[in-house]
C-alpha cells in the first residue's frame, strides 16, 4: 500500500513540474500583435504620393495590386497595355497585334480590357469583345478561358 502511494505521489509531482515547466516555455515568448492603419505604422509620412503619367498612355483601364505598392494599367487607343505604378514609373507594356503574333503580345481580336486580378499563379487580364465574348488571359497573353453571353 505505501508503494502505491509513493507512486502517486510521484505521478503529482511529475505532473506538476511539467505544468510549470510547460506554462514557464509557454510564456516566455507570447507577444500579442495588433494590425495597424497606414497612419499608425512608424514608417508612415503622411505625404501624398505623385507621379505623372503621359496622356498618350491612354484610359485607366484596371488597378492591381503591385510588389512596391498600386499598379495602374493603362489602354491606349491602339490598345497597347501600359502597367505604371503610382509614382509614374513605366513598370512594364505588352503589346497587341492583328495578324501576325508578337512575343508576348494580345490579339486586338479580344477587344478591350475590363480588368486585371492578382492571384499566387501571377496576373490575369480579363478582355471583352464587341461580340460580348470575355476571355481570360495570363501575362504572357496565353488565354485561359473564355465566356460567351447569350
């Protein structure tokens, strides 16, 4: 009988120094973090950001989210798409093409861009024709997808 109790006994210890033991690690290194507005971030100036970007870029046509920050993404009248980002820089243009396919070019056969999304696969442009048809294209302009409205 008392080698029975020695046992529990050391049982309770051994569960109680491991409480300690777990609640001492556990602690240790808790922090609680806490999302801040671009206003409360210490990096923060509060000036306004400005940029010029030429007229001959055309229309805005989508805005995405870029790796420094806003991306905007222009069409001009021949459809040349022109990706800037908010201090006016040029960060990138893709071409569009008739007959002959260009290295990395859109056909002008898909009509205008109506938008851009940003997925971990890179960016996709959404393109729709006169016809209604929307088509779904990646950046090096393979298309991915296409809708038909009735």
């Amino acid at each position: 009988m008392r080698k029975r109790w020695l046992h529990f006994l050391w049982l309770v210890v051994f569960a109680l120094v491991m409480a300690i033991v777990g609640y001492a690690l556990g602690s240790w290194k808790g922090s609680i973090v806490h999302a801040a507005g671009p206003q409360d971030s210490p990096d923060y100036s509060g000036r306004l950001v400005q940029g010029t970007v030429p007229k001959s870029y055309g229309r805005i046509a989508a805005v995405i989210p870029d790796q420094i920050g806003t991306g905007l993404v222009f069409e001009d009248a021949e459809g040349v798409l022109r990706f800037v980002s908010m201090t006016g820089m040029k960060e990138g243009e893709l071409a569009r093409y008739d007959g002959t396919p260009t290295r990395g070019g859109i056909p002008k056969s898909y009509g205008h861009l109506v938008g851009a999304v940003v997925n971990p696969k890179g960016t996709g442009l959404v393109f729709e024709d006169s016809a209604g048809v929307i088509r779904f294209v990646t950046m090096t302009g393979k298309m991915e997808g296409e809708l038909t409205r009735n």
